[in-house]
C-alpha cells in the first residue's frame, strides 16, 4: 500500500514544537510519501528555461531558495561556511533543533 500526504499544512521539521508530524507515521510494510508542490512551477520554469543553476540546484536537492541565494550571494555562503548558519538540517534522532539558525527562517545573515 502507498499513502499519499501533501505536506501543505504541516509545520517544518525544525518549527513541529507540537509534534503534528508524528502522527503521519506509515504503519510497517507501507510507505509514506511527501509530495510537495510549492516549487514546481520553479522546476517547470528551470527545464524550459535551461537554466544551469536552478537544474544544478534542484538536483541538489534540499531548501531551492536558500540554494539560490547562497550561489547569489557571497556573504550568505560565507556565512554559511563558518556554520553562522544552516543551509539545511536534517535532525537526528534525539535533536529538537538546529545548532545555529536555519538560512531560510534567519533574517539577520551578516553581510
């Protein structure tokens, strides 16, 4: 069996402080699948337009906007390689929150 969940109404991972996203737990055997659409006239818009840095960015995968403005900015990436902030993160078991802010909920990414 395969369910289906469109994620749409669900809080993020790092933003779940009520834990809403455990209830969408597939039962042994079956699949779980996040379908999230918000991004796909990006996609369409990268394969017409062929434009390399947004195909290179979603075959990366992860957060598209914040991929984007890391290859826009230089001060977002630098911040980003001295761990001011998150590109993305994806939490382990045990973890609530990130180390340092996330990129995409951070407003104050020093320039």
């Amino acid at each position: 069996m395969l369910l289906l969940s469109v994620n749409q109404n669900q809080p993020a991972l790092e933003k779940d402080r009520y834990k809403i996203r455990q209830a969408f737990i597939a039962a042994p055997g079956n699949s779980l699948i996040v379908a999230d659409y918000g991004e796909l006239e990006l996609r369409i818009l990268s394969h017409l337009a062929s434009c390399k840095s947004m195909l290179d960015a979603f075959r990366a995968g992860g957060d598209f906007h914040s991929r984007t403005a890391m290859n826009m900015y230089p001060y977002i990436r630098e911040a980003i390689d001295k761990k001011q902030v998150l590109l993305e993160w994806y939490p382990q078991s045990g973890e609530e929150k990130p180390p340092v802010p996330l990129l995409k909920v951070s407003c104050k990414v020093p320039r």
